[in-house]
C-alpha cells in the first residue's frame, strides 16, 4: 500500500532507474527498482563476450517523480571502449 492511497484503489509506483552517460548523451541501461549511488561512486560495466570490464563514474543524481512513478537518472561517465562493444553488437544483430 502507498501513502495516500485508499484500499480499494492501491496504485502501483513505478520505479526505475536509468543510468545515463551524459558525456556521449546515450542511456546506457534501465534498472527495474531504485539505485541511488553517490557521487564519485565508480561501478562495473561488463559486456558477455567483451574485453573485460569497463568502470563507469557516477558524476550527477537526478530524482524525477511523477504522477506513478519515480526515476533515478544516475548521469555516468562510461569508457569510449564499452560503447564501441555495444555498436558492434547492435550492428551484428542487425544484420
């Protein structure tokens, strides 16, 4: 049950947060639920089948509530490299 909500119409919140690479302008991923990390905070992204592990910064928190829902817009800087991998898988599977 929400706050401000009665129990005969219980509405669900959603929550999502979106990590966000403000340096290429690209969203990198969308998480069901709420992560909020700090700034500064650095955390792996991997790529099955890529090179390794590549490190993303965590330089801003956004909160944007809504009607039903909230986001976390965690803005990240995320290596060139992890992006050049994610072009040449969305190439292959378009082909």
């Amino acid at each position: 049950m929400q706050p401000g909500n009665s129990n005969d119409n219980p509405a669900r919140i959603v929550q999502k947060t979106v990590v966000y690479d403000k340096w290429a302008e690209r969203q990198a991923l969308v998480i069901d639920g709420l992560l909020v990390l700090p700034i500064g905070a650095v955390f792996q992204l991997w790529i099955p089948g890529g090179d390794g592990n590549y490190d993303a910064t965590v330089e801003g928190v956004r909160v944007l509530p809504g009607d039903n829902a909230v986001q976390v817009f965690l803005d990240v800087k995320i290596p060139d490299g992890w992006w050049e991998l994610i072009d040449e898988e969305v190439e292959d599977n378009d082909e």
